[in-house]
C-alpha cells in the first residue's frame, strides 16, 4: 500500500464519487496502479459509477470478516481495481462498528482513493482516521465551503492538516472565488473542476466522463488534478505541439 488518500467533504452530493471515479481513472492513464474503494456503507454507488451492476462480495462483506479485502476486488476494463460496498439495505444493521479500516486497507497493493460518505458521522470519522492524506471535496457555495470548515476542523484535531481542497462545479460569479475559499479554510486549492453537462450525460451513458467524453472541460480537469496529485506536469491535449516539444 503506497498512500491512503481520503476524499472527504461536510456537505453530501458535492461530487466526491464522481471525483474518485474520473481521478483514479485518470492515474490509470499515468499508469499509476490505484484501487478506489468505496467506504460510503449507506449510500454507495461509486461501484455503479464505474459501469459494476454486481458484484457478489463487497466491504460489507469484508468488514464482517467473511473474506479477505483482496477477494473483494474488482478490476475495471481499464485495469482500475475498485472494492465496492454493497447496495443492499440488507447489510445496514449487520455491519460492525467501530471497525479497523485502515489496517483493512493496508492489505491493498497501490495508491488507495477513498469515497467517503459525507459529514461527521461515524463512518466519516473513520475514513480520516484511516486516511494518510485528505481531500477536501466541496462546490464553492457557502453552504457547502461552511460544512466543509467543519471536516477540516475535526481533521486538525486529529492531528491530520487537510492535504487540499478541490472546488467541483464551479459555474458563475454568483458564488465564492477560491482566493476567499482559501482565506476561509486556510487549505490551499489544489484543484477546480467546472459544471459540465456532460458529467450527468456520462452518468446516464453509465461511463465516467474522462472516457465518456475524454476531452470535456471536466475531463481535462479531472487529469490536470491526477497529474498534480503524483507530482507530474499536466499537458492539456489542446497543445500538442507544447507535449511535443517536452517529449510527452
Ligand atoms: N463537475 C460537475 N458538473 C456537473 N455535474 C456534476 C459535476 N460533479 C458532480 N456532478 C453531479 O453531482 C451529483 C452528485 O455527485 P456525486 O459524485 O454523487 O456526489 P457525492 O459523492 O459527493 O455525493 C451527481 O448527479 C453528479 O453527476
Ligand atoms: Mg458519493
């Protein structure tokens, strides 16, 4: 296991599962070797983001100590590996709490981005107790960048410092500017996504958007943090010419 990176938010429905699905495709595309792993008990659907209507055996499952985590791994066509959590209401009341995550997630081999469900509950606190890194996800709307000061207060007193903060649907000016985001959190902006319609489009298309419409204004986002989250330069493909000259 290389670095358990935690996407986190306050508010839900931010794009947190969207962001792990197209960002952990995208270090694919680096040929980084990642799993992404979906620790949102209640509520999971990054298995059904990423195109896996079954799959037999889930966290749940592993958290129950009926498998091993490595016999819950599932390998996109794109060589992604995801562990997903089952969307049965089923598992709700059987899952063990408080549960030890990470040393779970240590039995990965790669870098591990974790979908985290949203707030400050329980299964929230775990995956920043699990994590090595957070990432703060929010929309930079006041409720949202409110509720996302929060996880990063709680992160602090873990003695975690958020490692940054991606602004997803970013879409007028009728909304906070990343300078006032990063005056307000302290936590420096080491990503933006904008609105795209052809972020529902790929959902509807069941593909993320990085495939579904590789070079959509999200897409090339979602690559330009990939890059940066391995410390590699990032060559928009609208400039080939400039990839050329730097041997990309
Ligand atoms: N950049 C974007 N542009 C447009 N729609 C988006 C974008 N990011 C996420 N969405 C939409 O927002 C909704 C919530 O996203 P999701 O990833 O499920 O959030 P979360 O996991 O934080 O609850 C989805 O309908 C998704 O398609
Ligand atoms: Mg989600």
């Amino acid at each position: 296991m290389e670095k358990i990176i935690g996407v986190v938010s306050g508010k839900g429905g931010v794009g947190k599962t969207t962001f792990v699905a197209n960002v952990g495709l995208s270090l694919i595309e680096l040929e980084k070797d990642v799993v992404v792993v979906d620790v949102d008990l209640s509520t999971s659907n990054l298995g059904l983001q990423l195109g896996f209507y079954q799959f037999p055996m889930g966290l749940q499952d592993v958290l129950e100590g009926s498998i091993p985590i490595t016999s819950a791994i599932y390998t996109h066509p794109s060589g992604l590996k995801l562990v997903p959590a089952s969307i049965s209401l089923d598992y709700l009341t059987k899952v063990p709490t408080p549960y030890r995550l990470k040393s779970l997630l240590n039995d990965l081999r790669g870098l591990i981005l974790v979908d985290s469900p949203p707030g400050l509950r329980d299964d929230s606190m775990l995956v920043l107790k699990a994590s090595d890194e957070i990432l703060i996800l929010t929309n930079p709307e006041i409720p949202a960048v409110t509720d996302a000061l929060k996880i990063i207060k709680v992160s602090r007193e873990m003695g975690k410092e958020p490692m940054g903060i991606v602004l997803n649907r970013m879409k007028d000016k009728y909304e906070l500017k990343p300078k006032e985001i990063e005056g307000m959190c302290d936590v420096p902006i080491i990503g933006m996504i904008p609105e795209d319609k052809n972020v529902k489009r790929s959902l509807f298309e069941k593909t993320p958007v990085i495939k579904y419409r590789p070079s959509s204004p999200a897409s090339l986002a979602f690559r330009k943090i990939a890059a940066n989250l391995i410390g590699q330069e990032y060559f928009s493909p609208r400039f080939p010419r400039l990839r050329r000259w730097f041997g990309k």
